[in-house]
C-alpha cells in the first residue's frame, strides 16, 4: 500500500485507537455515556477521537471541510457540503457506540474522503482485531496492506451467507424480509457496527449485508471499500448508492450475482 495519503490516515487511525479510544473501552463511567438522540448513545471515546481525526485531517488537507458524526448532532447544516467543490472527509470516530458503551466488539474507526462530491479514498479500521482496510477510487482496496477483490463466486442463494438490519424496518418490510430470509443459506442479525459488516465482506466472511438506515458516516467508506474490490452497493431500487442520499436502504454484495440474489429473495417480493 505505497499511496501517502493512505498510509497517513491509517496512521491516524491507529493512533487514536491506540491513544484514545481503546484505553477508554471496558473503562466508561455512567457519565461518560449519554443519548444524543432518543436511542442514540455518545460516549466520550466518540468525541475525543472525533476531536483528534478532526485536526488532523484539517492538517492534511488544509481548506478541507470535516462532516463528523458527533460535529452533525451539534450542527446539522453540516451536511450540506456533501456534494460541495474541494475535499470534505466523512468521519465516524466510533462505529458501534452501542457495542463499545456496552464493553462488546465490534467497534470500528471510519473516515472517507469526497472531492467535488464523490467518495475518492476510505479507511474502516478494528482496532481489537486489528484490521485495517483503505481503497483509492479507480486504484483498488487494501486490507492490512495487501489488495483484495471481493468473491467473485457464483453461488445458488441458499449458500449465500450475510446480515441484515431489520430493527429499523417498518413492520410490513421487516415481516417479507424475514419470510424471504428461508431462502438464504445464513441470514444474520448484524453486528450493530457497519464498519465490521464491510470487512467480512471484504475477507469473505458473509457475501452481503443489508441496511435500512444510510448515514453517511456509517456507508460512506464501506461502501468504496467494497466497490473498488469489485462489489457492489445500491438502494434497494437499484440506484447507486451516494453519501448525501436520503434514501433509505442499502444492499451491498460482494458481486452483482449476490446482489440480484439477495435482492430477489428479500426485497422484490
């Protein structure tokens, strides 16, 4: 993985796991964990790792705009600069909040990178695994500094393995979902750390994953991770998926047979 800015922000990463958010695991008090939103937790490990990728994206890349998960829930405006000109970084200091407050893995660190709008670079590290992931758009996906492609196997659904979110689901969507899930192989319940979700497909540990809800933090670097090793991320319409989208549901597959596969037995029903 000979790229600067590549090898940069995974030396960021790694360093705010190692400095800020791993010392904190297994370690919160009380007061260390709130509700940002009703259901939505915030620890401190998410704002000071916020703070500390923050500053040091903005010195990598000086002018550039930083859309942090935890710099949304205080200003929502933010979001607007997803489809602006120049650099913006997408930051989510600690996916699986709910994990880590909860002293479980998984938990991950993400951060992806828009120019004029479109996602160039991502980065999704899990620092108990020791796993890190980063892709250039058009240049190939790297995990632990190797190139990978997604499986390119094609399988019938019934030996196809993979998680989908259904607890956001409305009821009607949820009930056809689980029906449709007999048909495949493995249906898993996720692993409340999208993050996580993106690497096994990447190391060919399930083929796909479904979501209901696309912040873009939570999809915005999983999903370049996954199509520049040659997979594939769309709304359930079909439409490719983008950052900025408020459209919800996202189905991501390690191939386009998966895909078709999956989004027949689940969704086109």
């Amino acid at each position: 993985m000979a790229d600067t800015l590549l090898d940069d922000v995974a030396g960021l990463l790694r360093e705010t796991a190692d400095e800020v958010v791993l010392p904190l695991f297994r370690t919160l008090d009380d007061a260390d964990v709130t509700e940002k939103a009703p259901g939505e937790l915030v620890t401190v490990a998410d704002r000071r790792a916020e703070e500390k990728i923050t500053a040091a994206l903005r010195r990598l890349r000086p002018g550039s705009v930083v859309v942090g998960e935890e710099a949304v829930a205080d200003d929502p405006g933010l979001l607007r600069h997803l489809r602006s000109d120049g650099d913006v970084w997408l930051v989510d200091p600690v996916d699986g909040t709910s994990n880590f407050a909860a002293g479980r893995r998984p938990f991950a660190l993400m951060v992806a990178l828009l120019r004029d709008g479109e996602a160039t670079a991502a980065w999704v590290f899990d620092p108990l695994a020791g796993t890190l992931a980063a892709a250039r758009s058009g240049e190939g996906t790297y995990l632990d500094g190797r190139r990978v492609r997604t499986s390119a196997d094609v399988r019938p659904v019934g030996a196809l393995r993979g998680a989908a979110m259904t607890h956001f689901l409305p009821p009607d969507s949820r009930a056809a979902m689980e029906a449709g899930g007999g048909r495949i192989g493995q249906l898993l319940p996720g692993q409340h750390c999208a993050g996580r979700e993106y690497l096994d497909i990447l190391t060919g540990e399930q083929q796909f994953v479904l979501f209901w809800r696309t912040l873009p933090w939570d999809h915005g670097p999983g999903t370049l991770l996954v199509r520049a090793a040659g997979g594939v991320a769309r709304h359930l319409d079909g439409t490719e998926y983008h950052p900025a989208d408020s459209e919800i549901g996202l189905l991501v597959a390690a191939n386009e047979q998966v895909w078709g596969e999956v989004h027949a037995a689940l969704v086109a029903r």
